[in-house]
C-alpha cells in the first residue's frame, strides 16, 4: 500500500539513533529555574509573585486577562529571588521570575485523582486546561484552550494527534508515545469529547514502528480512533502537510487556518498534558526534551521543569564533546540557534540539540542556477528561488504576489539548495519588512 | 559539586559563550553543491568522450582538451579583467568548454576551439554576469558562432578512424543528415541503425555514440541532479512528429528510428537542454521546453536549410524559457487556482 504523505519534501539524515529508545529520565531537582512570563504565541503574563515570596510547585506565578493566554506555574518549590529581564531561547531578554530552589519539591496543590473527565463538560474541560496552563508542546506553544476553541460556523469533523516528530535528531515523543501510550489515548478521546467530534486519527511516521504497535495495540476496539501510518519525509509533521496526508484536504493559504477544513491538530505531548491536567489536576511544570547531536557525551530524553537552563542539562549529560559549532532549541531545521546556555526550557522547548563544528552547514551563497532543486522540495509548492531574490532586492510587491506569507519557513528550500543561499532568511526578511510597512501605511490613515 | 563538574560547566560556558555561531534556521544542509553537480556531470560526459576518442582517436582528445583549457582560461582571464572572484574551480567552465567539444566536428583546426570556448565563455556567459545569470546555453553559443563564422570547417567530417588502427587516412564523408538533407532517401538506406547507436558513424565528436550518451546521462538521473522530463519529451517528440511524416509518405521521409538516433539529438536532449540554467524549474515547464525543442529540431531536419537543427531548437527555447517558467508556477498549496 502506498504510504500517505504530501506533495514535495526533502529527506535529510535522521540521526534519530542517538536518543531513540532511550527511557525518559529525570534529572536531579534544578537549583534554580528561570522562568520567563512569554512562554507563547498571543499576550505575555503579567507576574503574580514578587521577589522574596515563597512558592509552591504548581502555583501561580503569572498570569493574564488575554483570551489567547494561558497562566504560568512555579516548576519548583522555593523563593522567588528575582522577577527581571533574562535571555530567553528566542534570542530576546525577557522578563521572567527566577526561582531559587528550597530543595523541598511541595506541591501547592496535590495532582489526586478527580472526576472521571469524560463526564465533565466541554467548558469544564477547557476551563481545566487553561488553569493548567497547557500549550501545543510542538514548538508553536499555541494555547491549547484557545485552539480547542474554534468559532461556531467552523464545522470540526476530525482531530489529529501529531505524533510525526519530522525534525531530525529529536525522539521525545517517540519516546512518549511508547512510555505514555494509554494516557495519550485518553487524551485523544479528552479532546475529542471536548470538540463533540467523531473522528481522532494518531499520525506516525512508519520510521517508529515500535509507537505505531503500541498505538494500534492501543486503540483496538476504539472505533473513532483511526492510527494512521506516514512516509518518512520532512515536514510530514507541519500541521498544513499532516492534514493534507490524513485527510486530502489543503488549508487554505493565511490567514486560513487548520479549522477551515474542519481540522484541530495537537501534539501527542500536548495530549499527554491535557489528560494529566483534566484527569489530576496537574499543571504543566515539565515536559519531555531530547537533549541530543554529536556535541553531547550522552544524548538523553528527559522530564525537565520548565525554566531549567540548558547549562544545568548539557551538564546533566556528560556536558560537550567535542568542539561546539552551535546549539539550538528545537531540531536542525527549524530550532532557534543559541548565543548562551544560559537560557531556559520553556513550554515549547522539544529538543536542545548541539552540533558539533563539522556539522554546521558552510560554504558561502552563490548566485541562483535555476536548477529547480527547491521548487521540487518546497511542501507550500512555492518558488523559494524567486522568494529569496524579491526579498533580496526588496521586491516587496513581487515577493507578496509570489505568495510569500503561504511560506512555513520549513527551511527544506535551504537544505537541498547547491547554491548555499539563505532562503529562509532572505523569506523571514521579507515577511518582517511587509509587516512592518503594513502597519506604518496604518498608522498614517 | 564536584572539582569534575565544574570543570565540565566552565567548558560549556567557554564553549557556547564564545564560539557559537548562531543563525537563522535551517542548520544543515545536504552535500550537493554546485561544484559537486558540476564535477558529475563532467563525469557523466566521460563515457561520451571516451567514444569520441575512440572512435576519431586523439584529434578527439586534443579537442576536447582544447575546449576545456580554453573554456577555463577565457573565465579566468575574464574574472581577473573585470576584478572578479575567479570562479573557474567550481566545474562550470570545463563544463562548457567540454561540451562544446563534444559538439565539433573531429577536423577542426586547433585555433577555432579556443575561438569557440572563449565565445562560450565571454558571450555566452560572462557578459550576463557569470553562472546562473546566462539566458542561452553558453557552449551552444560557442558552436553556434563557430557554425556561422567558418561554416566549411565545421560542416567537414569524417569516417571514424578508430583509435590505434593502422590506416591513418580519414576518409571524409558526410554525416548520415547531411546525406538524408543531399541525396534523400536513397543516400542512407545502408546505414545500420545498431552503427548509430554504438556510435560508428561520421558526426560531431561527443554526439555520435547514443548508447555512451544514455549511460552517463543515467548516471546524472541516478544522481537526482536531472530528471527526465527535458530528454523524454524531447524524444518522443522527435519520435512522434518524424513517425507521422513517415507513415504518410515512408518514400520521402526518413523513419523515426534514424532520427532519433542520428545528429546531435541524444546529446542535445540529455546534456544541452537540460542544462539548469537555461531550462524551466517545474516539470510541466520542462515538458514543454522539451517537446518545443523536438519540434524545431524535426522541422529544421525535415524543411530547413540545414541538416541538423537541436542547437538552434535548444537556443531558441532557451529564449522562451523565462516565458514558459512565467505560465507554469506550480499552484501554491491551499490556493484555488
């Protein structure tokens, strides 16, 4: 049978075997946690503790009135010492409380199992993950309540659970869909009572068919749950090429939305979240991270509290090997290079990946050949060669005309590119510029 | 903590504070360069070449020689002119001055190669801005020019005189087109389409030996650095425009078979064509870009003034092809079309 998948794509070396199969650890309690007040997409929190405070494990520290929000917790008991600007993976200073650890790891409110959830309302239901402060644990850090959330003329019909994990070199949630697969099931059936839908489908790619068994082995007897095998391919896990591999269906270029085609999708870490939050009441305080690349002595998947720094971790494991050529948040193709390890995890943080220096993609940019090499590989069925050279030349007209806000940034132009030039960079350039020049145009009127 | 830790932590520090590069996503590429592309496809007109050289002995290798060393001198004279990096490392010169060879007739005077490589070179290439900026195939422009300014030498062919044999006469004789072009019909219906296909047979050095040409241009697609769609529809439109006017009059009009497998067509279409440069991105693109080259190519060699017609087709759909790239955007995903 031919495998679902999308139009396009490229196939980088996975390096996945660093980490995979190796069971999620918990590092010792970290002394200190950072934890900044942006943690996502939508209003950043206002701090609800000030220097000197005690806290608790679970408690409220942040907080906003913003629909598109979700409250922040302490990922450790102890005193707050600081509430100040500090380097967050986004390459910002941000403010953000720093906790200093009284090594008793209370919790403010004890996780104890509650309702059955499935007999609580879709409000009730929303309402507890919000308190629980749960965000998609893919990378966009969306608030998950807002997602599950859709207008009411939007006509929902399926929910996908993305358990892909295209990036190369992370495997957290391979790792958790093989350690937590009953509870990301529940998750599933949670969210799907939630929308009032009928259909949820797990996508995997067939690279991990250890996850994929006990998927299957999972959902045996659950009608509505439909686990679904992928061609390994990259970006098989960005949201528009999931549903086009699931469901046939194309999302509709911005501002169109996964929910115009009667899609939701969440992460399965995510859906690991939402049950904890909804069956115990636990707010997300950790979550799992592949620390991994050949710049690391011992690749782990870990449980880390949120705010831990990336120091404390790379520590954790054996420290670096090797000369460092960069570390990043996230995988090699779309994760957030570093300038310090000083930073901290935060919500959205699926990986801390280093590469060594003999990884690090070199060479300088030549001029374009026109050898269509991204055009076949870009998953939006863009031009990038004609993107990039808009931008370049702030061809700002042409560059929107080519329809550069369709782009998701995949980098797979970049990857396949034998010209080395830096597409995505030149596309990112380009967005800001139009945005920018957009709001200016407003301002005047 | 322990002594060993801090040590540990001190590194990291050192390490990532200092010596991190940090950049926009993505931070890995793949190995293929445009030097790499470059050098495999030199190596892909290898077994070409070395059926040029076999079957017209070292004259061929001179040449081929020749072109090469022209074509790379002519580029770094150029760049160094015009305070440029010199860029001739990157494959693309020898590219150019090996295929114009392979597109001359094995008599040619020494001097015309160079002539031709530097032409490819600086009017084919250089004076749009180097690689990647240049709207027509640059050797073709080379040949092209060559045709024009010393028409008898570049029309002067030969037998093969195979490489090491004793005789050491070239006996001239027309390539199979010019005869079918003169003597219609009559003047090939001995020529063996098995002698066409292994290469034995008057012509351009690097065009005659079609199976050679297929293997290294397999090569190119085992590679990924071509795809078909240029060479496929190319032929078969060769193939299908030549069979009609075969059935309808197989007296007058040659059969498909000898004209996919004589001239410069196979050469053309898997090498000269498919030059990425010059040739559409998308492969609805390419597919038109081939089929227009088959089209002009059979309508020279059935209604034209000369016998062969693929690198005036290749040029001339070099020019449309900003057009056909212009009509053939692949549709963006999730946009109604």
């Amino acid at each position: 049978m031919k495998l679902k998948t999308f139009l396009g794509g490229i196939h980088p070396p996975s390096h996945k075997n660093l980490s995979a199969g190796k069971k999620i650890e918990e590092p010792p309690l970290p002394k200190t946690v950072c934890i900044p007040l942006a943690q996502h997409i939508g209003a950043p929190c206002e701090a609800r503790v000030e220097k000197g405070q005690k806290v608790k494990k679970g408690e409220v520290i942040a907080d906003s009135q913003a629909f598109v929000s979700a409250p922040i917790h302490a990922s450790i008991s102890g005193t707050v010492t600081a509430v100040q600007d500090y380097p967050h993976p986004s390459g910002k200073k941000i403010k953000a409380v720093i906790i200093e650890s009284d090594e008793k790891d209370e919790w403010f409110r004890e996780p104890k199992n509650g309702q059955d959830p499935l007999q609580l309302s879709s409000e009730e239901l929303k309402k507890k993950i919000r308190e629980a402060g749960i965000v998609g644990l893919g990378g966009a850090a969306f608030p998950t309540h807002v997602k599950l959330s859709p207008p009411k003329e939007k006509n929902i019909d399926a929910i996908i659970l993305n358990g892909v994990e295209c990036e190369p070199y992370l495997t957290a949630d391979h790792q958790l869909m093989l350690e937590k697969t009953e509870a990301i099931v529940k998750g599933l059936q949670i969210i799907l009572r939630i929308m009032g839908v009928q259909k949820g489908y797990i996508g995997i790619e067939v690279n991990k068919p250890d996850a994929l068994k006990a998927m299957k082995k999972a959902t045996k007897g659950l009608s509505n749950i439909e686990v679904v095998g992928l061609k390994v391919k990259y970006p098989q896990g960005a949201e528009k090429q999931l549903i086009k591999a699931i469901l046939g269906r194309e999302v509709p270029p911005p501002p169109g939305l996964p929910m115009d085609v009667g899609a939701v999708i969440q992460n399965v870490g995510t859906a690991y979240a939402i049950y904890e939050a909804v069956t115990f009441g636990k707010p997300l305080i950790e979550r799992i991270v592949t620390v991994t690349g050949r710049g690391i002595k011992e690749p782990k998947n870990l449980r880390l509290r949120i705010g831990t720094l990336f120091s404390e971790i790379i520590n954790y494991c054996g420290g670096i090997q090797g000369e460092a050529g960069k570390v990043l948040m996230g995988g090699p193709m779309m994760g957030l290079a570093q300038y310090t390890a000083q930073v901290p995890i935060i919500k959205g943080t699926s990986g801390i990946l280093v590469l060594s220096k003999e990884e690090l993609a070199s060479g300088e940019s030549k001029h374009c050949i026109n050898c269509g090499m991204c055009v076949r590989a870009c998953p939006m069925h863009l031009i990038p060669s004609s993107l990039g050279t808009y931008c370049e030349k702030d061809l700002f007209e042409e560059a929107e005309a080519a329809h550069i806000f369709n782009c998701i940034e995949c980098g797979s132009c970049v990857f396949v590119c034998p010209a080395n030039r830096h597409l995505v960079q030149m596309v990112k350039y380009g967005k800001s510029a139009i945005l920018a020049a957009k709001k200016q145009q407003q301002q005047k009127k | 903590m322990s002594q060993e830790n801090v040590a540990i932590r001190e590194n990291i520090q050192d390490l990532l504070d200092s010596r991190v590069v940090v950049s926009v996503s993505p931070h890995i590429r793949n190995e293929v360069t445009i030097s790499a592309i470059m050098y495999c496809v030199l190596l892909a007109l290898l077994p070409a070449s070395l059926a040029g050289v076999y079957f017209f002995g070292f004259p061929a290798l001179k040449i081929m020689l020749l072109g090469i060393i022209g074509a790379v001198a002519a580029e770094a004279i150029i760049q160094t002119l015009l305070g440029q990096k010199i860029s001739v490392r990157d494959g693309s010169a020898a590219v150019t001055g090996l295929l114009l060879a392979l597109t001359l007739p094995p008599t040619i005077p020494w001097y015309m190669v160079l002539v031709g490589s530097a032409i490819a070179i600086i009017l084919g290439k250089s004076i749009y801005g180097g690689l990647g900026n240049n709207p027509f195939n640059p050797a073709l422009i080379g040949r092209v020019v060559l045709l024009i300014s010393w028409p008898v030498q570049l029309t002067r062919w030969q037998n093969p005189t195979y490489l090491f044999s004793k005789s050491i006469d070239a006996v001239t004789a027309a390539t199979p087109l010019a005869i079918l072009k003169n003597e219609g019909l009559a003047g090939i219906a001995d020529v063996r389409l098995l002698d066409l296909l292994l290469g034995n047979r008057s012509g351009c050095i690097g065009e005659i030996a079609v199976l050679a040409i297929l293997l290294g241009f397999g090569f190119l697609l085992w590679k990924g650095y071509v795809t078909w769609h240029i060479p496929v529809s190319c032929i078969v439109t060769v193939f299908l425009v030549s069979g009609i006017f075969w059935l309808i009059n197989p007296n007058q009009y040659a059969n498909p078979l000898f004209h996919l497998l004589s001239g410069g067509l196979m050469l053309g279409a898997c090498f000269m064509a498919t030059d990425m440069v010059t040739s559409p991105m998308t492969s609805k693109g390419m597919i038109i870009f081939g089929m227009g080259i088959g089209l002009i190519t059979i309508i020279i060699r059935l209604f034209g003034g000369y016998p062969e017609g693929v690198s005036f087709a290749i040029l001339l759909m070099n020019a449309g092809c900003p057009l056909i790239d212009k009509y053939t955007k692949p549709k963006a995903f999730g946009r109604v079309p």
